[in-house]
C-alpha cells in the first residue's frame, strides 16, 4: 500500500476520536461525575472497596467524606501485596505491570500499578489523542509518510513474583500496538538498551538515515541527543538530517529554558511543538492547538481529578475541591484516582487553570519543588520563565540549573543560590543576574517584596557550573536519560551542596 494511502487512512481514523473528544468538551462535569461512579462501582468488591463500603458511596460528597487523601508511601503496603501476587486489593482486574520511578536523587523507588485498562484506556489512548489534536489542526500533515523518533527510558523490564517492572516507556514499548511499532523508530532492541551512553550512540546510527517525521521525548535530554547527531554528521540543523520533520511532541520538564535552543537546530517558523503532561501514574493533558502551552485537560482517560489549593496544602485548613469548583490562575496540588486503583492519590505535581471552558492547565511545579523559606513562594513555572527571559536579554543559553536558599544568618539576610551551566560561560555574570533578579520580581509579587529595597532577600547568588556538572552529578547517581529530571528548586540546600562539592571535580 502506498505510503501516502496509508497517511490518508490513518489520519482519518485518528480523527474519528474527535466527536468523543467533543463530548466531555461539552459536558465535561458531568462526565467525571460518571466516571467516578463507574471506578467506585467496579471496585467495591475489592479489599479497599471492603473497607470503606465502596456499594454504599453514591454521590462525590460521601466519596471525599469517607476516602482519604493518599501518598505512595501510604499506599505502598497495598501496592506490595500486589506486587507479592494478591490480586483485587485495589483494583477489580488482574494487575502484572508496575511502573517503577523514583525521585533524581532518592534511592528509594516507587512501583506505581498500571493494569491493563489504564494501558489502553489512558496511555495509549493519550497517545492516538495527541495524533489525533495535532492531525485535527493541520489538515496538510504527513507525519506517517515518515516515522516517529522516541527517547524514552533505558530501564528493561524486570520479573518478580509473576509481576513485571520497569520504567513506564519500557512498559509501552512492551504492550505496544504493531502499528506503533511500524511507524517509530528506533527499534524497541535499542529503544529499551539499559547504558544511555551507548544508547545515544546506537539511536544516531539507526536513526540518521531514516525518513523521521516527528520526535517524542524530553526536552533536556532530546537536546542531548539532537546535538550529538549534528556532532557526529557534522550537519548544521536537523532538517540537513530529516528535512521532512514537522513537530516535536514533548513532556516531562518545563519546555521554556529549551525553547531558543531548539530554535536553532531547528530553524523554521512553522516548526510545531506540542506538549503533553503524562507520568507513570496516567496520561493526562495535551496540548489542542498550534503555538500554545496551555494544555487541555483530557475527562475520558478512566482518571477522576480532584484540586488542593496550594494556599491551604498541608495546613489544618486544607480543603480538597473537585473539577467544578476550581478557579482561574491559582495554584492546585494536583489529586488522581484512576483505574489502575490509586484513590485519591496525591501525585506530587501542581497545576493552574488558564481557562474553564473548556479546562486547560499548565503544570506549575512540584509540592515538594519550591523555595518557600522567607514566604517568597517560588515555582518551578516563575524560574524557568525567568530563565528563558534572562537568556533572551543576555543572549545567553542555560544547559541547567537548580536553586536553594541562603538561610538568614544572624544579621545576613536570606538570598537565593543559583547553579547554573550555561553553553558558553558568560563573560559578565552580573548582566545575566541582573536580568534574572528583575524577571523574577516581574513574574512573582512574592518575591518581589521580599526584595524591596533588600527587605528581606539579598540580591541572588550565582554560581557558574563547569561543564556537564548536571550531566556527571546525574551519572554518578546512574540517572542518566528517560524520565530523570534535575531538581529545580527545593527548600534545603543539599542537592545544591552536592553539585558544590563536584564543581571543581575533572569532568
């Protein structure tokens, strides 16, 4: 069948989702209403559902009164009785997959349970969903006249006790329809080698003389692996190497410190990006229209959400609210229940509204990745847009960074210490930390009195990192590429000590 068939074809299949998408656009509460229902009553007869009478919650008011709010750590003796081999302790079907993730540097790792409805009905579901937005607003695309370029994790999966473990992408990989396979590349051999330093090499070679169309992964390390190829084929952008390329389809960190980086390997106005919010406890935002970075909330993925003001997280006052209630332009700890049987689950993330009809998002930050330690109430979101604007004034470009505080001192008043590497070392620091101090002030009112005439904050620290500190300090932790990610902020100064201590270490 000719290549150009096949793209007709499968692009309108994809599109065929499009009316269901419309549905819970139209009613979108009414829709998580109705899922709820359908996951407690499909669990009621589960150890959990036992235990809280799952049969007798017929409304969300009975469902938030009698089901807490949960973190893995109290959910992981539940998880391990499944993993041990008990079956319907928290879900009604039988789970065999665990995505197995952890934080950059806790050694501790989480096993999150993915049964088989939230492979299809979510995951890959979220996947045929992005094609199927991103198809919808460009009708001239020929993205399956080519193949699909994936990054994703190096763990394999794993055996224990007849369950299975691994990272979330080598469980895709695994489960993955044939015509994803057809249509990606590289193989799933190399896709899944476990050494991401041979990997990279393997992907260049595999992948170089390939007609790629579109790439998925994300940002930092894609731009790891995108500046390798042009290393290696000597060429000056990628569309040398793929001139039929036509979106990047990205997750998992903030895009804004990577944005004029790409720009320039790939040096076309009309150049897509799209951006999806998943982790290995669903799927569950995507990005609906060209040239935006707000991100559609998808209500039909079997996951039921629930919002903690950040104003009141982990306060006597915390209140839980639902879909239906939140509000424009605050900030929310994000709470999932979904069908792979997380109740209520707080999975770490916060988000913000950008608009209500329909729901679209960004994702803000971390409930444990903020500096808050002077009532500056920093986010994720204020310093990776500070950086992007910094780096445009100074015409500069950040590889990494990561945050602290300097806590008060006696007299010495606090302040914040930065650790950034830059591509090429600036040659007047005090330019780039004036741009910094000042954007950040502009994005966040917090900050900006606290800085007031060095009310309370003293002017902020920068340090400038050797190069591939971030890249050797992930290294030693054996967190090289998928999923792991650097540690942008945090109330405590060790991540910040660590990266110290191997500054002046040979690279």
């Amino acid at each position: 069948m000719p290549l150009t068939i096949i793209n007709s074809f499968a692009s309108w299949v994809l599109k065929q989702r499009i009316h269901q998408i419309e549905l819970f656009l139209k009613y979108p509460n009414e829709v998580q209403e109705e899922l709820l229902m359908n996951l407690i009553q499909s669990s009621k007869n589960t150890v959990l559902g036992k235990e809280y009478d799952y049969a007798s919650i017929n409304s969300y008011a009975t469902f938030a009164d009698r089901i807490p709010i949960s973190t893995y750590e109290e959910l992981q003796p539940l998880i391990e009785r499944t993993r041990k081999g008990e079956q319907n302790v928290f879900w009604e079907t039988p789970i065999k997959w665990f995505a197995k993730s952890s934080g950059t540097t806790n050694a501790k790792s989480k096993f999150i349970p993915v049964s088989n409805e939230a492979l299809e009905d979510c995951h890959y579901k979220g996947s045929k969903d992005l094609l199927c937005l991103y198809l919808n607003n460009n009708e001239e695309s020929e993205l399956f006249l080519g193949k699909s370029l994936r990054l994703g994790g190096s763990s394999q999966i794993y055996e224990d006790n007849n369950t299975f473990f691994g990272d979330l992408s080598a469980i895709l990989i695994e489960n993955m329809p044939i015509w994803a396979e057809f249509s990606s590349t590289p193989s799933s051999k190399i896709s899944l080698m476990s050494e991401w330093e041979s990997k990279i090499a393997a992907i260049i070679n595999e992948t170089k003389n390939e007609n790629v169309t579109s790439f998925a992964g994300v940002p930092s390390w894609m731009l790891v692996l995108m500046n390798k190829m042009l290393e290696e084929t000597g060429k000056g952008n990628l569309f040398e190497i793929w001139p039929n390329l036509e979106v990047y389809f990205h997750g998992g960190v903030n895009f804004e410190p990577y944005r004029e980086q790409y720009k320039k390997i790939l040096p076309k106005k009309d150049f897509k990006y799209y951006e999806i919010y998943n982790a290995s406890e669903g799927f569950f935002a995507i990005q609906d229209l060209n040239y935006s970075s707000d991100l559609l909330l998808m209500l039909d993925y079997g996951i039921f959400y629930e919002f903690i003001p950040m104003d009141t997280f982990g306060t006597p006052n915390q209140k839980v609210i639902r879909l239906a209630d939140v509000e424009l332009f605050k900030n929310y700890a994000l709470v999932i229940t979904t069908n792979s049987g997380l109740w209520r689950y707080l999975i770490g993330d916060t988000v913000r509204f950008t608009s209500l009809n329909p729901y679209r998002i960004r994702v803000t930050g971390r409930t444990k990745h903020h500096i808050n330690v002077f009532g500056e109430e920093l986010m994720v979101e204020n310093t990776d847009q500070a950086i992007a604007n910094a780096c445009k004034i100074t015409q500069m470009e950040v590889v990494e960074y990561t945050v602290a505080p300097v806590f008060m001192n006696g007299k010495e008043k606090g302040a914040h210490e930065w650790m950034i590497e830059f591509k090429d070392n600036p040659t007047d620091v005090s330019q780039f930390q004036k741009a910094l101090d000042e954007s950040i002030q502009s994005l966040n009112s917090d900050y900006e009195a606290k800085r007031y005439n060095n009310m309370t904050l003293n002017p902020l620290v920068i340090n400038v990192a050797r190069k591939n500190l971030f890249y050797d300090w992930l290294k030693g932790k054996n967190k090289l590429g998928g999923q792991h990610k650097i540690p942008r902020l945090s109330n405590q100064r060790d991540y910040l000590e660590q990266l110290k201590s191997m500054q002046f270490q040979p690279a």
